[in-house]
C-alpha cells in the first residue's frame, strides 16, 4: 500500500534490514512468508469449510502458481477447483 509509512518509519526499516545478517533476513522473510499462508489458508477454510486440509491446500496453490500448475501437480485431486 504506497503512502502507508512514513518517511521516518521507512528509513528506520531500511536500517533495520540492513543491520541484519543475509540469514537472519532470509529467516524473517520464511516466517512472514509462513504467516502470509497461514492466513490465506484460514481464509479458504472459512470459505470452504467441508473440504479437507488438502483440498484447500491445492485450492491455494491454484491461486498462487495457477489452475495449469495446479494441474499438473495435484491431477485428479482437481475435481471442482474452478468454482
């Protein structure tokens, strides 16, 4: 969202991920990357809440990578995904 941070705020962010190591940096974006899935996964489950951890789980990697990637990883477990 551009406008959301100040100046301020942005140059205390960039100074932080510079004082960081390339591994720590590596290791805060995995977790923020988790947290990010964990909540489209919630959001699916609130969406879709008879189907299994699986499905939603393919459902969001449709939505991510695609329904042809999706396809091509998950075959006859795709059954309905287009809706």
């Amino acid at each position: 969202m551009a406008g959301d941070t100040t100046p301020v705020q942005s140059e205390r962010h960039a100074a932080l991920l510079r004082a960081m190591t390339s591994e720590q940096r590596a290791l805060a974006l995995r977790s923020v990357d988790r947290g990010v899935r964990r909540l489209a996964l919630a959001r699916l489950r609130n969406l879709h809440p008879d189907e299994s951890e699986q499905q939603l789980v393919i459902r969001h990697v449709a939505h991510v990578h695609g329904l042809d990637t999706a396809r091509r990883l998950y075959g006859a477990l795709l059954p309905g995904l287009e809706k």
